[in-house]
C-alpha cells in the first residue's frame, strides 16, 4: 500500500469520527480486537479439522 493510500484512509477514520484523533484510535484498537478474535477462532477451527475436505493446519 502507497503512503498516499494510507494517508487518505487515516484522513477517513478521523473524519468519521467527528476529528477526534483519540476517537479514532479507539476505533481502529476495537477493530483490531475484532480482527484478533475471529483470527483465533480460524486457527481453533484449523487446529480441530475445520470444514470437512479441509487440509489440515492450512488457513488458506
């Protein structure tokens, strides 16, 4: 990703939420909460089998 590209989307998440930088970085750190959680979830589905046909210890 360019630095551009990054600057626009930082622009963005502050702009939603009202300028507020701190707002914003709450935001972004429940996000990533989020994201960390279904991430464990798919390794505690791989670590069990996962879908039927899968390979085993593979996520993608």
């Amino acid at each position: 990703m360019s630095s551009g590209f990054h600057e626009a989307a930082i622009d963005e998440i502050v702009a939603r939420c009202n300028g507020d930088i701190r707002g914003a970085l709450k935001a972004l750190l429940l996000v990533n909460e989020q994201l960390e959680a279904e991430l464990a979830e798919l390794h505690a589905a791989v670590a069990d089998g996962g879908p039927v046909g899968a390979k085993r210890g593979v996520l993608h």
